[in-house]
C-alpha cells in the first residue's frame, strides 16, 4: 500500500527590518504550518525569494525602497503575490503599491486574524482561498453571561439563514468573531471568508477593493483584479466599519445586496456576486440617530438579522473566563492571576473591551517572569480621581467647559490609539473628517494638514 505523500507546505519570505517583528512573525506563521523565511533588507530578499510562494514585504527598509522591490519581484515573477505592509496615514505609498501590482497591503500594528486571512488567500488559487481560521481565533469569543448566551442564539439563528446581517457594539469587542462564527456555522462554511475593513482602506482605493477593476481603468492598472466580493464567491463577504463607506459607494452597495449586480471599476460587463454579506460597525447607523452614516434604505437592507455584541463592563462574569483562557493560549510554563490581580481586572471599566484585556495580559506575560501575576504587574490605567468641587460662578462657562472635555476626550482616544488617527475616530465613534476638523479647531494639528489617511 503506497505511503501518502504530505502536502507541501507553503512557503513564506518575510521582509522587515525589525527583528521583534520578524521574530515574532515567524513563530505566529509557523504555529500556522508555514514554511517561513526572514531577511532583514532588499539584499537578503533577492537571496531568499527563489521558492517563496508569497513575501510579506515592508514598505519602509533601511537598505532600500520595498516598493522598488515590489517592482522588481513583480517583473521577474508576476505570478508571486507580494503583500505590503504600511502605515496609517501612508496613503500615498499604499496607492503605488497597488498600481505596482500588490496583491494586498496589511497596516502596522497587525491585526494577526486578518493578517492570516490575506496570506491564506495569497497562498490559494481564488477559488480555494477560503481564509482558514487561527486555531485560537474564536478564543476571545467566549463568555457564559446572559448577554453572551444571546448573542450564542443570535448567531445560531443568523447561520440557519442567508439573510444579510449587520453586527454592532463597541470597538474591541470581537463583532469579527462573531461574523466568523456566523459563517463556520453556516452552510457555507467551507465557501471563503473574506473580511473588509472599510474604515482601514484609503477612499480611493474602497471601490476597487469591493467590486475589482479592470486594466488600464486607473493610471497604473496594469492588469485587471477581482474585488472582494468575486473573491468571495458562495462565501461571506464581511464589511467591517461599515458606517465609513462613502455615500456614493452605499448607493453602489445597495444594488448588489438588491439584485447582487455590479461591474468592475472601468468595465461595462454586469457581474452576479452570490456571496452572502455581514457588516459590522461600532458607530450609530440607526436612521435618524445622532451622527447615523448609513442611508435609511441601506440600513434596513443589511439589518435583516441584527446582533449586538456587548461590551465587557456590562458583563464581567465572563472576565474570569477570559483571562483563563488567554494565558492558557500563551506558550510555555502555566500562568495563572492572583486574586487581586483578578478583582482589579474585574473592576477596570475596560474602554477597549476584550481586545484590551487581551493585549493587557500579553503584555504583563512578556515583562512578568512570574507564574502568578499580580495586580502591580498589570500595568491598569488609573481611574481618575473623583472631585466633589462646586464650580465657582466664573467658570459657568458651559462652551468652554464643553470644549475641555472634547479636548480631554480627543487627546485620550489618540493617547489610547499610540497617534493613529483613525482608530481615535472609531473609538469616538465620529468620523474621520470630523475628528480632523475638532484637531485643527483644538490647535492640534496645523490648519492645512488633511485627512490623508
């Protein structure tokens, strides 16, 4: 009886000048079962590249441009998907990459879930590019409290259908998760999942992503690239932040939920996409409520089925469950929270809800040596000192009162995003235009800088 041969494993290059960050990488990616390669520069690279079947490629290097090296891997090999790493606020240089030829682009900090996502879909033909979810990935989805035990039944509800769903709550609180859910436990499930974050993509570049384009549609089309919703094919299309898709393109995104009919940016051929749509959003879009972004039609169209996700501090009993399960995930020796360590934890308010205890834990694993971690090693923010002062007459000055808490607010969420601008938006909960005209208003940014992110 012959041995069955395993399947080769795909191959993966790596190029960043930051060790923490190719170390790092490599681990993650080979947890995954890929074969990784790391160089630290161009040179290294054009060494390493021979046999890749995908390179995760930075834009910045300290010995050369990545994009001229996009440039030259896409000349020499036009079939090897090149991702590209960038910044926020690097649009200029994220456009160039795509007219090079592209076949992704990933921001820094990485979002390690949707990182896998891209390299999965680089590594497959489009059909089988059915994004594998991380073995831990639905870890941060875990809570036995009564609003967890809803949404539970919301998403058994919404799987037994293929009606269109919009997933709401607050930044961090896993509304990705619970879209993966949905679709592992659909009848699509082995279909791809392809999620999209609108409010990650540059305005210029969100049509494309959606709906493709055709060479020679732009300058720097050079050859034509399906959009998101082809490469979804039977699957689910996940829009995450939906309520930052430009009014004009929610016109476009009603038709295909409508009829599922689209073109091409720069072509007249009527596409069908079959994809099942799921959004989600951690911004007001029920019509006619404070800052709502979405058109009333679109609004009902996707909220056929609506499930909101609850943010932590409105259920703590699951806290325990959570940090469990988030130092079980991490490797090597068993770590464990001190019963302090756990009541400060339960009592933290958690702005950033279940992404932010996650990163709080991982952050005191790496700087903590200790099994058991303790209340001083979790590095909580302090709650701010209560004050019983009565206003003095003269400070009855509601506008300016009103303005220091904007500003107090505005600095907070920057603080808490490390600078980056449109997460402090998503954390506000405004948009990225009013954020940048409240920075020029409050003297933070210079009045003709714009919003290029």
């Amino acid at each position: 009886m012959p041995v069955p041969i395993a399947p080769k494993m795909p191959t993966l290059l790596i190029v960043d000048d930051e060790p923490t960050i190719r170390e790092a990488l490599s681990s993650a990616l080979e947890e995954e079962g890929y074969v990784v390669r790391a160089a630290e520069g161009v040179s290294e690279a054009r060494r390493l590249v021979d046999g890749a079947d995908a390179v995760l490629l930075d834009i910045r290097l300290r010995d050369g441009d990545g994009l001229e090296l996009l440039g030259e891997l896409r000349a020499s090999n036009p079939t090897l998907p090149v991702i590209m790493a960038t910044s926020y606020g690097d649009s200029d240089r994220t456009i160039r990459a795509m007219k090079l030829g592209a076949f992704e682009y990933v921001t820094k900090p990485f979002e390690l879930d949707a990182l896998f996502a891209t390299i999965a879909r680089a590594v497959k033909p489009p059909a089988a590019a059915a994004a594998p979810t991380r073995g831990d990935a639905h870890a941060t989805l875990i809570g036995a409290s009564p609003r967890m035990r809803e949404v539970w039944k919301a998403i058994g509800r919404a799987a037994g259908s293929d009606a269109p769903v919009l997933i709401t709550g607050e930044s961090g609180t896993g509304k990705e998760l619970v879209a993966r859910a949905i679709h592992d436990h659909s009848a699509r499930a082995a279909a791809p999942f392809v999620p999209l974050n609108l409010a990650a993509v540059p305005a210029t570049l969100v049509e494309s992503e959606l709906f493709g384009h055709e060479k020679g549609a732009f300058t720097g089309a050079a050859a034509r690239r399906e959009g998101r919703f082809e490469l979804a094919g039977d699957g689910t299309l996940f829009l995450d932040e939906i309520g930052d898709l430009e009014l004009s393109l929610q016109t476009k995104l009603l038709r295909v939920l409508e009829d599922g009919g689209f073109e091409r940016v720069g072509g007249a051929t009527r596409l069908v996409s079959r994809a099942r749509v799921l959004a989600a959003t951690s911004r007001p879009v029920q019509p006619r409520s404070e800052g709502a972004t979405l058109r009333e039609d679109l609004f009902y169209r996707l909220s056929v089925v609506r499930i909101e996700v609850p943010p932590l501090r409105e259920r703590r009993d699951d806290i325990p469950l959570l940090v469990d399960a988030f130092l079980q995930q991490k490797s090597g020796k068993r770590r464990a929270v001190s019963r302090d360590a756990l009541s400060s934890l339960c009592a933290y308010d958690w702005p950033g809800n279940v992404r932010e205890l996650r990163h709080v834990l991982e952050r005191a694993c790496v700087m903590s040596g200790s099994e058991v971690l303790d209340a001083s090693e979790l590095d909580l923010p302090a709650a701010p000192a209560p004050t019983d002062a009565a206003p003095l007459a003269g400070d009855l000055d509601l506008k300016a009162a009103r303005d220091r808490l904007e500003r107090s607010m505005i600095e907070e969420a920057l603080r808490r995003a490390s600078g980056n601008r449109a997460e402090a938006a998503r954390l506000l909960g405004i948009r990225r235009a009013l954020l940048y005209t409240r920075l020029r208003h409050f003297g933070l940014i210079s009045s003709d800088e714009r919003d290029d992110e």
